[in-house]
C-alpha cells in the first residue's frame, strides 16, 4: 500500500521507452489510430461492467454524491484556478493546463471504495459516488475543460470528439449489458490488462510527439518538484475541506469518510484518454504529467489516512459496545 503503484511503475517505464525510443514517421499514424481504437474498447468495456442498478444508485441516491460532485467538479476547478492566480509563474502555461485539467477529471473507482473499506466507510455509497462520478465526468470533464481551456485562449477537440470516442462506446457497453456484462465482470482481472494496456499505448504515443518536440529540453528537473508540490497542495486542501464540510453538514463518520476519499480522488484511467481526446498531440505529453504525479501522491497519503480513519472507527465501536 506504501509503495510504488505497479501501475505507475509502467508509466515510467513507457515515458522512458518514449524518451530514447520515439513513435515517429510512419509509425505515427498507425499508434493514432490504435490509440483510438484502444480507447473506444475500454469505455465500451467500462459501460459493459457496470449493472443498470449502479447506475441508477449512482444517479438517484443524490444527497450524499451531491456533496461528493461538488468537491470532484466544483470545488477542485476552483482550488486549481486560485492556485494558478495566486502563483502564476511557478508552472509552465502547458503544466498549468495539466494542473486545471486534472482538477476537472472525475473520481477514480476502486481506490475510492478500496480506501473507504479500509477506513471502515460507507463502502454503498463509495460505489454508488463514484460510479456517479465517472457517469457525468463524460459530459461534465469536456465542458470544464472547454471553460480552462477558453480561458487561457487554447484549443482542443470538439464535442464530436468526445461523443464518438468515449461516449458512444460507454452508452454500446451500457446497451449490450445485459448480454456480456456477466462476462466482462468475470474477466474484470483479465480486462484490466486491457484497459491498462490502452493507456499505455496512449501515454507512449504522447510522450513520443512531446519529446520529438524537445520535452525535456522545454521541461527543466525543477518543474517536477513544482508539480508535485503544487499536487500535494490541491490533495491537502481537498481533503481537509471534504472532512470539514462533511462535519458541517452532520454526516455520520462512515459517510464522511466516503465523501473524504471519493471526493479527493482523481482518475488516471479515464483521464490519460480525455486527454488525448481533448488536447492536441503535441501538448498531451506535458498535460497528463500532474495527473501521473497526483495519481502516486493521492494513494501514499490516502494509504496512511484510510488507517488512522480505521483505528477512529474501531474506537467509535469499542465506545458503542461499551455504552
């Protein structure tokens, strides 16, 4: 749970494999259309495993996820922009739509309810927000970036883009559930792989055009650092506004802790894609890198978290029985 995510080790193995062994020439146009088509199957795949009884909790048990779409959608694009109006020069412009972008993405799926498990969560409505999440993270990511991206005065895809690439095989997957989705749940270890494997062939295609565009050049070892701060900076305060708002709001510990844990989550499964989706080519490489680096910052801390929420939980219960 401390360690390394193997997941991420594969990234870092990609963008090296990208740094010194580029898609180029050819090549290019046969990795763009693989990308395409990778990520079509894995939204498809996605729409597959989800029951129609997911969605419909995750779209009509509202109060709760009401509070938990607010952090993933409200509250993180306004943390990100004051960050970028307050320290406007300590990212590059490309990071900092990296940074923005991030801060539109949806939750993530299993960490969240993985970590609202262990922390002795509501681990329902875990599943139910997040599934919520990703749901109108479809339609809401590519408005919220749209307002970023019109904001800074820069271009990405259009709507046809994103209806044709990742809407369109979610709502396919959704249409045949009934018949494969049996089966995908299943072969969910096996699917993974794919889906894993289609990121990977994202991230590998990006990084190749960024460093054929002299990334590394453009990005000095600084600017890591900075990325990685500013990440930590985002996940602290997220995470201390979803505990304290949840209190506010009189929410027993079980959903705040449901709320704290979904509510700070970003996805890295979905978002590589949009991405790719959204931005062109040559600024993909740059964009996704805070995403990488909060991916790795938001399980370590969440690790330690999801324990001491834990012991809290044992001692409410102790306290309980012994009332």
């Amino acid at each position: 749970m401390f360690g390394l995510d193997p997941f991420l080790l594969s990234l870092i193995g990609t963008v090296v494999l990208a740094t010194f062994v580029p898609c180029h020439g050819a090549a290019v146009p046969v990795f763009q259309w693989l990308a395409i088509i990778v990520i079509g199957i894995m939204f498809f795949l996605q729409g597959a495993r989800l029951s129609r009884k997911a969605v419909v909790d995750g779209l009509t048990a509202w109060r709760l996820h009401l509070l938990i779409l607010c952090c993933t959608f409200v509250l993180f694009p306004l943390l990100g922009l004051a960050l970028h109006l307050v320290f406007p020069a300590l990212l590059q412009d490309e990071v900092w739509l990296g940074i923005l972008f991030l801060c539109c993405l949806p939750s993530t799926v299993q960490s969240s309810i993985a970590f609202t498990s262990i922390g002795g969560g509501n681990v329902p409505a875990a599943v139910c927000a997040a599934t919520a999440s990703n749901i109108f993270g479809i339609f809401i990511t590519p408005f919220l970036v749209g307002l970023v991206l019109a904001r800074h005065g820069a271009q990405g895809g259009g709507v046809m883009a994103i209806v044709l690439q990742l809407l369109l095989p979610f709502v396919l997957g959704q249409i045949l559930q009934p018949w494969i989705g049996a089966w995908a749940v299943r072969n969910k270890k096996i699917l993974s792989l794919t889906d894993r494997g289609s990121i990977l062939i994202v991230v590998y295609l990006a990084f190749s055009d960024a460093v054929m565009q002299g990334l590394w050049h453009k990005l000095p070892p600084s600017q890591l650092g900075l990325i990685a701060l500013v990440d930590f900076m985002l996940l602290a305060c997220v995470l201390i506004l979803t505990a304290v708002t949840s209190r506010a709001a009189g929410l027993p510990l079980r959903d705040e802790i449901a709320v704290v844990f979904c509510g700070s989550k970003k996805t890295l499964a979905s978002g590589v894609p949009m991405a790719n989706v959204l931005f062109p080519p040559g600024s993909v490489g740059l964009i996704v890198l805070p995403l990488m680096i909060y991916h790795q910052i938001q399980l370590f801390v969440c690790a330690v978290l999801a324990r001491r929420f834990a012991a809290r939980t044992a001692q409410d219960k102790s306290m309980s029985a012994g009332d």
